[in-house]
C-alpha cells in the first residue's frame, strides 16, 4: 500500500477536515475574502474566485455561507487586508515542509511558524530551500464511490479538458493540471456532473522520503498538526512517507 500513501495522506486530511469545519471554513473564508478584493464579487468574471467556490463546495461549505462570505468581502472596504507569505523549511529525516499562510500581522506568524518546526525538531529554511522539491500543480481528486463514469472515459474527458495526467487508485481518481490550466479542466468535470473530493492548486513533492522511525513519526506529526491548527496557516505541503494510521478513531 506505500504506493498509494500519498491518497491515504489526502482521506485522512479530508477525515481531519470534517472533523474541524471551524477551521476549513475560515481558510476559505479567508480566501474569499483575497479573491473578491483582487477580482470582484462576479464569479463570472473572476476565475479565483471561481476555483475558491470550488473549494468551498468540495469542502461541504453550504451555499448560504458562500454567498455570505462574497457579499461581507465585497461590501466591507475596511475588512482585514491579509498578506499571503510561504515558509519552507525542514523537519526530522530531512523532510521538506512548505507552509502556505494568509495574515494580518507577519510577526506573529513567522514566529507562531518558527516555534511549530522547533517543537518538532525542524527548522525553518530560506525562501527556496525545499520549494524545487516540488511541483505546483491542479490537483483534481475524485472518490470512486462519488463516480459511475468508466475510469476511461473520466480520464479522455479530463484530457480532452487540458489535463496533464490521470492515475486510477485503489478509491480515488487523481487528474493533474498545469496551474493556468487547472480552471477550465475543473469547469469542464464540473459542467459534467462530476463531484469533487478535492479541487485546488497544490504543490505535490517529486520524490517521498519514507519515515518508520515511531519517534520520528511522532515529531514530524507535531509539526505537521501544530502548523495546521494555526489560524494563520491556510496549507501545508510534505513530502513524507509515513506509516499507514490504524482505524482505532
């Protein structure tokens, strides 16, 4: 199963989620916010905000919050102005973490982030340290059990639409788009009918670095769990291969 990882990764963030609507609402909330500031309140004319709104929707956010969260970012001109900064560093076995975050006060969060690759024996790198270790990406996941189309007339379709890959796994379907891509290949398997797990731009690791070490696993989880429950963190991005979780929980 270590060649699916990666999709065991990507259900359980999604288990996380679910468990903590709290805390992917306001990441979208906040991207919202970002979007109709750089683009306007028209979906229609604004591809951001389109891909945001996909987001919200795979993420089960309902339709009233959405269009609430519009019209509040819209309306207010003196609603929070947040600044978008990325940190790349390191954590234990030499993994490459990139933290994505979105706030009003830098301070804060460079110190909130520095303090969560410590605590795990990490250390926060200059800008460019890990990011070539990765691809920025569309990322477009699609649960088996949400989908009756054939796996090869899903995969013509995405192709058809300007995907750069198809992977059928054991529960889900993975399409991969180059980023200026990644709209109208969503739009196309949206106008489909076809129903999204995931949907967003992503930064996907060229190679894993395996972790079996308890310890290890257990510091590298830290970080990885203290980043994500900041408020200022909106994603965080590894290329650690870490042991399938038992289903105790």
């Amino acid at each position: 199963m270590s060649g699916h990882s990666k999709f065991a990764n990507i259900k359980h963030k999604k288990e996380k989620n679910d468990a903590a609507k709290g805390k992917i609402f306001t990441i979208i909330g906040k991207e919202i916010v970002v979007a109709v500031k750089e683009g306007g309140a028209n979906p229609e004319n604004n591809s951001k905000l389109r891909d945001v709104i996909a987001k919200a929707k795979a993420n089960n956010m309902p339709n009233d919050t959405i269009k609430r969260g519009i019209e509040r970012a819209a309306g207010d001109a003196n609603s929070v102005n947040y600044v978008v900064n990325t940190y790349e560093g390191y954590g234990p076995n030499g993994t490459a973490i990139i933290v994505d975050t979105l706030t009003d006060n830098k301070n804060r969060t460079a110190a909130n982030v520095r303090n969560c690759f410590t605590k795990g024996g990490g250390n926060v790198g200059t800008t460019g340290c890990v990011s070539y270790m990765f691809d920025h990406k569309g990322q477009i996941i699609i649960a088996k059990e949400d989908c009756d189309i054939d796996a090869d007339d899903l995969m013509m379709m995405a192709l058809d639409a300007g995907a750069e890959d198809f992977s059928d796994e054991d529960d889900s379907y993975e399409i991969i788009t180059a980023p200026e891509d990644f709209s109208q290949v969503r739009e196309s398997l949206e106008k489909e009918g076809i129903k999204m797990a995931e949907a967003e731009l992503t930064m996907i690791p060229q190679n894993y670095v395996d972790i079996d070490d308890p310890e290890v696993v257990k510091k590298f989880t830290r970080i990885i769990d203290m980043l994500e429950e900041d408020d200022d963190v909106q994603a965080v991005y590894h290329n650690a291969n870490l042991p399938e979780e038992d289903d105790e929980d």
